[in-house]
C-alpha cells in the first residue's frame, strides 16, 4: 500500500535527522566540518528564524522553507525534522517493546487555551527584548540541552573506560576527553524538561508538540490552510477507533470521523491501521472538509493582539533592564595561607567572540549549548542566571575553567542562530571581548616573594608582560589595549580562591589594537664561537 | 601489560616512595653525571641543519646505542607546548624530534612514544607544531597527555618546596626517557631549557607556581633525571616567551647542544642564548642541591662547527 511508504519514509528521514542532530552534540572529536552543522540544522525552525532576521541572507532561510513544507504538506517539521520529536518517538517506541497489552492513545481535547497563551507570551516576550521562553521551549533547542547535559558526558566516559582497555594494551588510538561542563542547574533543568517531555509522550502521546512547543503551535496554525493533508472519509468510517489509538497527536476524534489538522504531525501512523482504508492523505478540496469559525476563538486572538501591542510600548523599558553580575564565584579550597584575599570585580560576563555585544548575544541565543559541544577547550559552559533571567541558560565564557584558544573560530562557525556571528581568523584575533584587570595584592610574586608569570606566560598578544619588580622577581604588568580578552591569562593564574588578573567582559565588543611585527628571521650569533 | 599494572599498584599504594630511593642513587651510580665511560660531558655543534647536525653530535657522544637498547621502551618528550608552526620556534623543531625517533629504532628500540602536557589544544599543538607527522614518518607513536588519568603521583623525596608530583604514566613506565626541549625565552623564568622541560611531563603545574617556581622546578630534578638531553637551538625565541607572538620574537641559531646532564646543558644553552646562567634561579638551586653543576670549565666538552 502506499501509504505504507509514505510512513516509511517519514521515520527514516525522522531517523536520519535525528541521529544527526544527536551526533553534532556528542561528538567530543571534534572532526566534523562546519559545513556539516549548518546542513543538519538549515530546517531547524527557530535558529533559522533568528539567523534570518540577523543576517537577511540565503543561508539562514531554512524556517521559509519549513512554512512552504507545512503549507503544502502539513506539520511534517513535527513528525520528520525535529529531533525532540523523534527522541519522543523512540522512547515511546521502546517502552512498547515487551508489553504484553499495547498501550493505545486516545482522542483528546485541544489545549487550545493553554497553546495560544504560551506562543502569545513568547511573542510578546521576544517583542519586548527577551526570549526567555524561547530558551526555555523551544524543541530544537531543548533537544541540544538535553543531549549536551545529560547524553555526552555518558558517551565520553564509556570512551574513557574504552581507552583505559586500549591502553592496557599499549595502544593510544584512542585518547581520554575531560568533561568541563557540569551546570547543576543546567542538569537539573535538562533533566526535569525531559522527564515532563517523556512523562508526557508515554502518558499522552505528543502532549508536548500540541500544547507547550510554540513551534508546534505555529506550525499547526500555518496546518490549517496546509494543500495536502489527512482526512478521514465519512462514508468509509466505521466508527471502530483503530485510527485514534496509534494516533500519537491525539487529534483524531473517531466518534465524529473528525480529525484536527492543526494538531496532526503527519505521521501517517493512522492511514496504515484504518481497515476500510478510508483515511487519505489528499490535496483539500478532494473530500471537502467543512469550514467553520470558532467565534470564541477569534475573540482570543484579537484580544491578545491588543495585548501584544500595548505591551509592546513597554519593549524599551523592559529591555537591558537586566544587566548581567557576576555574583558567585566558584570556590576552591586554598591551602592555607595562601588563601588570595580580593575577589575578582567583574562588571560583565564574556561572551563568546563574533556576538558582538551582549545584548546582540542575549537577542538571538536560544541556548542550544551547540557552541558548548563544539568548544575544543571547553571555556563556552552552560549557564544559567548568569546573564539575567531573559538570557537564561545562555553559554558564557568562563576563564576558571578553561580559556579561549586563539586561533580557533569554531563556535563562530556553527552557531545556527546568529548569536555568534561567523568571523575570520584574522578578525577574530583582533576582536576584544573583554579587558584584563589585574589585583596586585593577589599576585603570588607580591604574597609569596617567588617568581610565577604564568599569566605572562600563556597570553597571546602579550598585553600581559613580566616588568622588574623587588628582589629580582618580575611582575605582570597589563595593556589593555592589545587585550583580546581570551582569559589565558586569568584560567593559568595560580591564586586561589580568587585570581590575581582576570578578564572582564566587554558589554559591547571593540576592537583591540594590533602590534605590526616583522615576518624575518635575524640570524644570531652564526659566525661566533660557542660562548663557554 | 604484568609491568604496567604492577607499576601502577606500586604507585597507587605509595610503595613508589621506597622504590624512587632506591632508584636514584642507581642512576647516579651507572647513568648520567661524570660517568668516565661517557666520552663528553658536552657536546655543543653549530651551522647545520637540526636533523643534521643531531646525526653529527650523537655519533661523537659514540651514537644512541650507548643510550638505547635493543629491545626498549623509549619515551621521547618534546616541547609541544604551543600551537604554533616551527617557524615560531616555541616548540621543538620537528625534523630533530623526526631524527630522534629514527635513531631511537635503529638502536634497536621496540618502541618509541612522543607527548607533552601542552598549554593549547593538544591535538593542534601536536599537528600544527609538525611534531606529529615527523614523528609518524618515522615509526614513532604520538600519547596523549591531556588529562589528569595519564598522570600518576610519585614522591620527591629530596624536594624542599615539592614533595610530591603526578608524572605522565610513559615516564614511568619507559626505560629510556629522552628530554628534547627548545631554548627560548621564558615570562616566568627567563628561560625555558631541558629542566624546565619538565613541566611538560607533571600534571598540576599550577601547584609550582604557587609554591617557588625556580625551587619546585630545581626540586623536581632531583627525582627526574633524563637519559639524555638534547637542546634545540636551532630557532630560539628570544623575547615574548614561551609561547611568542609572532616569528617577529625568533632569531636563527642553528645550534644544538647535548648532554646527559641537565644542568650542564641549560647553562651552556643560556651562555648561548645570551644571558648568564648566575640570573637564572632554578639552576643555581638544582647546582646547590647537586643535581649537576654550573662550572663548565671542569667538564669535556666537544664543540663542533659545520
């Protein structure tokens, strides 16, 4: 039969997406070419969204493509694109396997009220400069939480566990990955979305997708006028309910042989069971479906426009209203009397460089935590309130575990919002995210009376220089100007609790000044003898 | 895979303290310091190329048979510190390594392993240093260093400001251990040669930088004593060290110098970079402490011009 293909292909394009998606995440090898990020994530709707209204270019038109897809075939972005989709999907799949008694779905009621609510708060929300619920529902980006959070560390520790085997053998194909990114609030929050999410999917099918995923919602808006779609054949039906127990949207309402466009993901899981074949998948108007208006319905929506635009007079005064503070510092236990006594006064935290400015960044993150997955030195981590409640669990750049290489762009090139911009690698050495500070009566050469200079050491422009200091010690002397803000110099200073030099972030970014250099080798020393 | 586990057993349980006693008086008794079979203390050599100039200084040392045995297990430790390219000179240039590592199987080595704690990337360090192909071209394998797992604690029992370090497992485990640093520059000491090389073979560096740098770093040659040093001077930073700016911060050397001890070696390199060994605190402590000695003029050395 052909629907039967129809459902075929719609898993295992579902898979194909999914498993890619996934694999983006965990892959701690770094070997993927960027192209291939931006190819996996093009459809994915609410960074292509984001990167559109960014840039206004080619690349990132990918939700256009979504809307066109779901004009004409309905919500197959649900069923076949989203990788939250799918990881519900197979969960629920597998915990059918061994059942002895199938769990079937059933008809439910639409949440209408409860659906519009969370897309018109999100959209108000975005119009008045945060897109707090964005973080916090979009599918895509929830998925890279989740997968980030709770699915990577286990795959780096099985590979650890493998590579202690290997080595036992001598042989190091293989190398051991340490885990930087533990967010317990972070965690916590992954965990709980995907327990609510699974809870749901295994209780009521894609509860999820048809009441809370604003995605979902806007998309089965868009369904409604949709070309082709599933319906159900008045004549055929026979009223016996085999449709709506595989139906995992819960939108086929048999007793009436009605079936909800809106919340339809297009699955086709219904058009195979149906035993009179009488569910089609057709171009409208072939069974002409009835029309009605829902006069309450219309109320709602234009009594929450109003309310859009009213609160949108307030957008100024409620953006960059909360300026991010750094007020936890994490804590190590110094060994005693070395104890460093002058916390670091951080005005901003850094973000990540090619995101222009904090508020840019704040703007167009939906904390997918890809830049976190795809960081080789770990220094992007997952937040959580560190850069206020509307940029909540956006990743910042945190030099007490690791800094910021160099010559490395990779966040730049992935990021599929435009949060990070792409920028060269020529640019981006030149690109000031932020200043270093540095606290004196915290250095080890002024606590200690020893030499260090690791700070010195480890910068990159050397905007950090060693200068003569008493006994013939030399201490960090800082210039602001050829500071980069990488935080080399605050993730290698040794102090403890709080470090001696650190990098504060700039708001917005500038430009740091570039010292010309000759590219010549001068030959020293060749015609003299050995001097000893 | 008997010798590894019992190694780290040892080490675990903390009986290394004992055996790192008995150990190292052993390897002054037959292995680096003043030993007459050695027929130089030093061998300086100048104006070739690295690789050339290795194959050169090594023959007169009576070649890397009298280092390496047929049959052994040779840890090679290069400072690939940086990611930079060789002509940045803050890594060791990779044509040395690349000869090392040959000589090394020719002596008859079952196997040779090449790796450092690097400051960067690893995995860049390691490729964009060149350090990786050459040592793959020739039979030679690349080890990680990147995580804490590699490294296991030892005592250093004769430490005033270290006691204790967690050292790369290949160090440990290896029978010959040859230490290839480059000579340049360094922020935080003034240079960088083979004992501060080192630091590329612990873990917690930071701890050294907490407690005396200059002594942790003399301190740890009490417990580390390569087989074999050989400096590469033929690139050297000579400002904006260790890891530099721009080839702006190299001059051009073309120098190498050899020696079984480190302390000889690093202050005839710091004479050849330009400074006096007086003004470099680590290496008049590890001569105080007696790890080797600064008074070249006592020594026999062979001085090569090509």
């Amino acid at each position: 039969m052909k629907w039967k293909l129809l459902k075929k292909i719609r898993v295992w394009v579902s898979l194909l997406f999914f498993v890619c998606t996934l694999f983006i995440f965990l892959d701690f090898t770094f070997s993927l070419a960027f192209q291939f990020f931006s190819t996996i994530l093009y459809l994915q709707f609410v960074p292509s969204l984001f990167k559109f209204i960014n840039l206004i270019s080619f690349s990132a038109v990918g939700f256009i493509f979504v809307v066109i897809i779901t004009l004409f075939f309905g919500r197959v972005y649900c069923s076949s694109v989203c990788p939250l989709g799918t990881l519900q999907d197979i969960i629920s799949n597998i915990s059918k396997r061994g059942r002895r008694e199938k769990r079937l779905f059933k008809y439910l009621k639409p949440n209408s009220w409860i659906k519009y609510s969370i897309l018109i708060i999100t959209l108000i929300l975005i119009s008045s400069g945060s897109i707090l619920l964005v973080n916090l529902l979009d599918p895509y980006s929830l998925f890279g939480k989740i997968s980030l959070n709770l699915f990577r560390p286990p795959v780096i520790w099985i590979n650890n566990f493998l590579v202690g085997i290997f080595e036992s053998f001598d042989q190091y194909i293989l190398y051991r990955v340490e885990v930087k990114h533990y967010n317990p609030l972070s965690i916590t929050f992954s965990l709980l979305m995907l327990g609510f999410i699974l809870w749901l999917s295994l209780k009521k099918g894609r509860l999820y997708c048809n009441t809370v995923c604003p995605v979902g919602t806007v998309l089965g808006i868009i369904s409604k006028i949709s070309l082709y779609r599933i319906s159900i054949s008045e004549i055929a039906c026979t009223q016996c309910g085999v449709c709506s127990y595989v139906c995992k949207a819960g939108c086929i309402d048999y007793e009436n042989s009605k079936l909800d466009v809106s919340r339809c993901i297009s699955c086709f899981n219904c058009m195979i069971v149906c035993p009179e074949n009488g569910i089609t998948y057709n171009r409208i108007g072939s069974n002409k479906p009835e029309k009605k208006t829902d006069p309450v319905k219309r109320q709602f929506l234009y009594n929450s426009l109003l309310l859009a635009a009213g609160i949108l007079g307030f957008s100024k005064l409620v953006s960059g209203q909360d300026k991010p503070k750094l007020d936890s510092i994490p804590i190590y236990k110094p060994k005693p009397g070395l104890a460093t006594t002058i916390p670091e006064d951080k005005k901003f935290h850094v973000t990540a460089p090619g995101s222009l400015s904090i508020d840019h960044f704040k703007a167009y993150c939906t904390a997918c935590h890809l830049c976190v997955a795809v960081c080789p030195n770990q220094v992007l981590q997952p937040s959580f309130l560190e850069f206020g409640l509307s940029g909540i669990m956006q990743p910042r750049m945190d030099y007490h575990t690791a800094y910021c290489n160099y010559d490395c762009i990779r966040c730049t090139e992935v990021c599929p919002s435009g949060a990070i911009l792409p920028v060269t690698t020529d640019d981006k050495k030149k690109i000031q995210i932020g200043k270093v500070v540095f606290i004196k009566d915290n250095c080890i050469v002024v606590t200690e009376n020893t030499a260090c200079g690791a700070c010195s050491e480890h910068c990159p422009t050397k905007s950090v220089q060693m200068v003569p200091y008493e006994k013939g010690h030399h201490i960090p002397e800082v210039d602001t100007e050829i500071c980069v803000g990488c935080g080399a110099c605050e993730f290698a200073c040794p102090t403890l609790p709080y470090k001696a030099i650190f990098v504060n972030g700039n708001d917005i970014h500038l430009t740091a000044k570039v010292i010309e250099a000759s590219d010549e080798i001068k030959e020293v020393y060749l015609e003299e003898d050995f001097p000893f | 895979m008997k010798r590894r586990e019992f190694i780290k057993k040892s080490i675990t349980s903390g009986v290394v303290a004992g055996s790192a006693l008995t150990f190292m008086p052993y390897r002054n008794l037959f292995g680096a310091y003043n030993n007459p079979a050695d027929p130089y203390d030093l061998v300086a050599i100048k104006g070739g190329e690295p690789h050339l100039m290795f194959d050169t200084a090594i023959e007169s040392l009576g070649g890397m048979r009298k280092f390496v045995k047929s049959g052994q297990r040779v840890v090679v430790k290069p400072n690939i510190g940086w990611d930079a390219s060789p002509e940045r000179a803050a890594n060791t240039n990779p044509r040395l390594v690349g000869r090392i590592v040959e000589h090394c199987f020719n002596a008859g080595a079952k196997e040779v392993l090449v790796f450092d704690n690097t400051c960067n990337d690893w995995n860049k360090c390691y490729s964009n240093s060149g350090i990786e192909k050459a040592v793959k071209d020739a039979g030679g394998k690349m080890v990680p260093g990147n995580t804490e797992g590699y490294y296991h604690k030892v005592a250093v029992t004769q430490g005033k400001s270290l006691k204790d370090s967690k050292v790369h497992e290949l160090i440990l485990e290896s029978d010959v251990f040859i230490n290839v640093p480059v000579l340049k520059h360094h922020a935080a000491t003034g240079l960088s040669i083979s004992m501060k090389n080192l630091m590329g073979i612990i873990w917690d560096r930071r701890y050294w930088h907490r407690n005396d740098l200059h002594q942790c770093i003399a301190d740890f040659t009490t417990w580390s004593k390569p087989d074999l040093n050989i400096i590469d001077a033929y690139r050297v930073m000579q400002k904006n060290g260790p890891r530099g700016v721009s080839v702006d911060d190299v001059g051009l050397y073309k120098a190498q110098i050899i020696s079984t001890d480190m302390v000889v070696a690093d202050t005839s390199a710091t004479k050849l970079f330009g400074s006096d060994p007086a003004d470099v605190d680590y290496l008049k402590i590890a001569d105080q402490m007696g790890v080797g000695t600064m008074d070249l003029k006592s020594l026999n050395i062979k001085k090569i011009m090509i």
